[in-house]
C-alpha cells in the first residue's frame, strides 16, 4: 500500500484560499510562506513543496481564478434567445467575483513581469472564450451589430468589469441584482441591432 500523499490536491487549494485572503486583507506585504502556513495549518516545506516560492505561489492564485471563471462561465445554461445568454454571462461574472474576491484582485490588481503577463493572457483566454463565441453567434444571426466580435466581446467584457470592480472597491452604492441588470443591459444595447431592439 502506497504512502498517503500528505502535499496534496486538497491542501494545495487550501493554501491558495488562504493565500488570496491575505493578499486582499494586507497587499503582498501580508502574504510571507511563513505567515501563510500558520494560516492554513500547515508547514513551510509544503508550502514550498506545492509552489516553490511566493512568485510562483501568486502565479498559481491567479491561474486558480482564471480556471474558476471560466468554470462558472462554461457552466451557464444556454438560452433560447442569444442576447439573453450575454445577460446570463455577465451575472455569472459577476457571482464568481463576489464569491472569490481575493482571486479576483489576484487576478487584476496584482503588477505583473512581461513573462507572468503572457501567462495570464493565456489563462485569461479560457475565461474570455465563451463571452467570444457568444458574441460570434450573436453577430451571425444579425442580433449584435456586423462587427470584429472581438471587439465587442472585449467592450462588454470591460463594462462588466468595470462594474464588478466598483462594487467590490465599496465604490458604488448599494448594488442589486437588478440595478446589475439594467446597467448591461444599457450598455449592451449599444452593441444591439436595430431589428434586435425592436423584438
């Protein structure tokens, strides 16, 4: 019988729970291997053993992200009518960021090397992909105007962005579900085609 495998799967996403939570608690000051250890109830060497130093540990927080986003966003029922699909992805966004906000700043907030960028635009890709085919549908089927979908996917991916951030920065009032709502909905309308508004 083999040995139980003690640096495992399990504690390796603990670790970078704990980790995301200092980060957002007290900045990279605040995330040392030692001080993450004590708060997972673990040793340095495994901290160590799993990423190899704090580089690679943020590194792996915000690959994690990235993987849990685009999760989320893969996992959103489709819908009959494909603009309402764009709604249904943004409210997910939106979930993901609220339910993970330490691996949301990690994701954004953090000051990258040109290699580490690289590395993030490639994670990134998953997240950005189902938004992307989305949009290529909607275009096809004349519901968004005949544009690069990459633009537009990338237009509305800001705006939802740039609302989530605000939100969780404090810096907007009391944020509903419905006030969400009608703001991507003002903001996709722009995208809109004049047949598409007049359904």
């Amino acid at each position: 019988m083999g040995r139980k495998r003690v640096h495992d799967e399990t504690l390796r996403l603990r670790l970078l729970d704990r980790a995301g939570e200092l980060l957002a608690e007290g900045g990279a000051d605040a995330l040392g291997l030692r001080s993450l250890a004590k708060a997972a109830d673990t040793s340095t060497s495994a901290v160590y053993s799993l990423f190899g130093g704090k580089d690679e540990l943020l590194h792996a927080l915000y690959e994690e992200g990235f993987r849990r986003l685009a999760e989320r966003l893969r996992a959103v029922p489709a819908d009959d009518d494909i603009v309402e699909h764009l709604v249904r992805l943004s409210h997910a966004y939106r979930a993901s960021a609220l339910e993970g906000p330490h691996y949301y700043r990690a994701m954004f907030d953090r000051r990258r090397t040109a290699e580490e960028d690289d590395a993030v635009r490639r994670a990134g890709h998953d997240a950005f992909e189902p938004l992307l085919e989305t949009v290529r549908q909607c275009v096809e089927q004349g519901r968004l105007v005949d544009a690069d979908p990459t633009l537009v996917a990338s237009a509305l991916w800001a705006h939802v962005h740039g609302l989530v951030s605000l939100e969780l920065s404090n810096l907007l009032p009391d944020v509903e579900d419905d006030m969400f709502e009608r703001a991507i909905r003002a903001g996709l309308s722009g995208w809109q085609t004049t047949t598409t508004a007049d359904r």
